[in-house]
C-alpha cells in the first residue's frame, strides 16, 4: 500500500475550519483541500486566536482531527487587538514557544509550508527542517518587517529598532534556508529576492479562487458598490464614506454601498457614517460574501498606496474579478496596472472631493459597464483562477519532495 506523503503548513493568518462551517477559505485553505484530495496527509499547525476576528477559539493546544487525512494542531498564545502592536508581537514569541516545544513529539513530514508573516515564530520550523532534513517552501504575503517600520513614526519607530534588525535577520535565514521561495505578486517576488544574495527557485503565484461564471449585470435601480475586507488605519475608507457625505443628493441616491469586513477603524465608521445608501455588515461568512459578490455592481478597493499593498494584488481584488465586479480601487501599483492594461478598473482619486465626484459621475454614465464585466471575468481566468493556480503549487510541491 503507497503510503501518504505527509505535509505541515503553519499558517496563522487566515480562517480555518475551527472557525466554523460558513468560512471562506483562502490561499492556504484553498491549498490545503487540493492535496487531501490529490492523497496527501495535511497537518495544519494554527493558533488559538483568530486574526480575522480578533477573538480566541477557546482552545488550548490540541490536535484536532478534522477528516481522515487532515488534522490542526492549535496553539495557546495571547490575543491582541490592533495589527502592528508590542502585544501582537508577545502573542508570536508565545506561539514560537509552543510551536518549538510542540513539533518535537511530531512524525517527521515530508514538507512544511511556511506562511509568512510572522517571521520569528517561522524559525523554530525553519531549524526543525534543517535537522530532519525537510524540504521548506516559504510563501512570502507581506513585507515585514519592512512595512511595520514604514507604520512607526518617532519614538515608536526608535523602541521598535532592536527588533526590526532581530526580524530582519530571521527574514534572511528563512529565505536563505528555504527550498524554494513563493509569493503572491510580482513585487513581493522582487522584494524577497533582494533581501539576500543567495538564490534558490522562486516563484509568484496570485492569490486565487474558485468562482463559477455568472452572467452579465444590468444596472438595476441603483449603482451597487460592494467592499469585502478588513477596515483599519492603513485603508482610506474613512476618507470615501466622509467624501461620499459631502456629495449633491442627486448623486449620491444613485449609489449604494455595502460593507463587509471588520477591524479597528470599524467601529468608529459603523457608528459615525449615517447615511441611507451607506449598509454596514460586519463580518460576514463565505455565503454573504457570495451573495453581495453576485448582488452588486462593482468592487471597491481602498487601501492606502502603502509599500506592501502597491506591490501586492489584494485578495478580495481578485476576487470581485472573478464575479465579473469592475472594480473602483484608490491604490495604484500591480494591481492597478494589470486591471488598466485589461480596462476593468476605476481610478478612485481621493486627493480632493472633486476629483471624487467626477469619478462618480462617470460612473453613472459609464457606456462600457458591460465590456468592463467581460474583461474583469477574462482577467481573473487568466490570473486568479484556482483550478490553474493551485495546480502550479501542487507542482511545486511534488518537485520540491523529490529532491
């Protein structure tokens, strides 16, 4: 009987099946399914606290058998509220702890997957591989600690540099000793590359998804706009809603905004922004996200032109593509520039209220709605399509054990 290869990811970030039925599953969950299904056997090595929802899942560490091939291994560590914090960063040294204490009494796999951030708590994986002689595919998602340091300002930044350098050096030692070096876009690649001069294969893979093709959409009414992701300081969320308040009732009354999502700037904008074409909706499940997805209009992107997410293809982007969504998107680089070469993209200036203003109005008059779905849908065939993308890392995978 051919025995099943054996794989660990450690993947922090995104929801899991602890979080319940209704969950959308993202890069790594996506992943995880496509080898169960191709016979691998997959241990997810997780934490207790979800980042999404900033709660913990009430568990301390266990391993929890999910089907026959595929089980999570869940961490006790502390929870935190805000991303870039000195508790986020005592809630990873906790779990580096755990994890460190925890893979010793483990069988030996026959590849880790590391999802990257967080970075000093990857090590100890890191140097359980070079012992056991396990192969390490380090997937890079965002650029620390380069981007914390970019967030700091003053005083902060100051107490902040001991362990920028200590993070730096863990980055180089995990990209120095991994088998082979993923990332989600083009930039991060390039960036990750030149953290060091040692090179080993390297691949991008986009973020995908699994999304049926569904017809072409008629303005019904109401121009539909619909926004799917966290809501925090490093977004200009604040700014459009307080932007889209200012506008003349004639325009604004052709608009509807939905908004799904969470995060620290949530609260203050759920209770401040009133506006009856304004719908907060909290955090919501994989279902909703569906059913909005296939409800509106257009996708809304509004992160800031920050380092990480100029050189990055936001999930939810990708997604609102793969339901046919023009999207309308403040934040230029990468992403930006494939949607333009495609022209299913809105710029969203929000530098004045009436650059604002006039991007709306276009959008009221926009003659190539209909042309703009079709190249959103060709778009994401060609790039964030799952069946294509996951096939590539499976690849990747299956090269990478045989060495």
């Amino acid at each position: 009987m051919k025995t099943r290869k054996k794989i660990w990811f450690f993947c922090t970030s995104e929801p899991n099946e602890l979080d319940g039925k209704n969950i959308k599953l993202r890069r790594h969950g996506q992943l995880m399914v496509y080898l169960r299904k191709k016979g691998f056997e997959v241990l997810l090595i997780t934490s207790n606290f979800s980042h999404y929802t900033k709660k913990i899942r009430n568990l301390d560490t266990k391993k929890i058998k999910i089907t026959n091939n595929f089980s999570i291994l869940s961490l006790k560590t502390l929870s935190y509220k805000k991303n870039i914090s000195i508790r986020r960063y005592i809630s990873y040294l906790l779990l580096g702890y755990e994890l460190k204490k925890t893979i010793k009494k483990l069988d030996r796999p026959d590849a880790i997957v590391l999802s990257l951030p967080p970075i000093d708590t990857s090590v100890p994986l890191v140097r359980y591989a070079i012992r056991n002689n396990v192969p390490i595919i380090s997937d890079f998602r965002d650029m620390w600690p380069d981007i914390i340091n970019i967030s700091l300002r003053g005083f902060f930044r100051f107490c902040f540099t001991p362990f920028f350098y200590l993070m730096k050096s863990n980055l180089i030692f995990i990209k120095n000793n991994s088998d082979v070096v993923i990332s989600v876009s083009k930039g991060m690649l390039r960036w990750i590359k030149s953290r060091s001069l040692i090179h080993q294969p390297s691949k991008y893979i986009y973020i995908s998804h699994n999304i049926k093709k569904i017809s072409i959409k008629k303005i019904n009414k109401k121009i539909k706009i619909f926004y799917a992701g966290v809501i925090n300081s490093a977004n200009d969320m604040r700014k459009f809603l307080n932007y889209f308040l200012l506008l003349d009732k004639n325009i604004s009354n052709q608009f509807e905004i939905f908004i799904a999502g969470y995060g620290d700037e949530y609260q203050y904008l759920s209770d401040n922004i009133k506006n009856e074409n304004i719908f907060f909706l909290g955090w919501v499940g994989a279902s909703h996200i569906k059913k909005y997805s296939r409800l509106c209009n257009y996708g809304l992107v509004t992160y800031t032109n920050r380092k990480d997410f100029f050189n990055n293809v936001p999930n939810k982007l990708s997604e609102y593509l793969g339901y046919g969504l023009p999207v309308i998107s403040t934040l230029g680089g990468e992403s930006y520039d494939i949607m333009k070469k495609a022209n299913c993209v809105i710029k969203c200036d929000l530098k004045n209220f009436n650059s604002f203003k006039q991007m709306l109005i276009k959008i009221v008059h926009n003659p190539s709605y209909k042309k703009q779905q079709i190249n959103a849908r060709n778009l994401f065939e060609k790039y964030f399509d799952s069946k294509k993308n996951l096939n590539q890392y499976y690849n990747v995978i299956n090269e990478v054990i045989k060495k």
